[in-house]
C-alpha cells in the first residue's frame, strides 16, 4: 500500500473528526457480525443448502418452451 493510499484511509476512517472511533465502531460491528455467523452457522448452512436444492430440483423441470404463448 502507498502513502498515498494510507492517506486517503486515514482521511475517510478519520472524516468527522473522530481520533480513530471509527475505527473501532467498524471493528465492533465486524467482531459481533462474525459472532452471529459462529451462533447460527447450522442454521445459515441449513437454509443456504435448501435454497440451493429447490434451485437445483427446479432447474431440472424447466422449460422455455412452456414460457411462450
């Protein structure tokens, strides 16, 4: 990473004038997002396993041809 490009992080992590509370809120909310992830991981991989299965089980009985009038 260049200086130019720490300025430009630096300048937008710091905008309101806040000595690096952004920063911390940013990584606040990464650590209670990464949280909720670990908590309900069977959960998100039980539903994204369904939707993926009705995608793939609905794919298959596709047909354009029905679509056309």
């Amino acid at each position: 990473m260049t200086l130019e490009q720490r300025n430009v992080w630096r300048k937008f992590l710091l905008e309101d004038g806040a000595s690096g509370m952004a920063t911390i809120e940013v990584l606040l909310i990464i650590a209670v997002l990464i949280a909720l992830v670990i908590l309900f991981k069977d959960t998100i991989l039980g539903f994204v396993t369904e939707i993926l299965g009705n995608i793939s089980t609905q794919g298959t009985s596709f047909d354009p041809a029905s679509m056309v009038p």
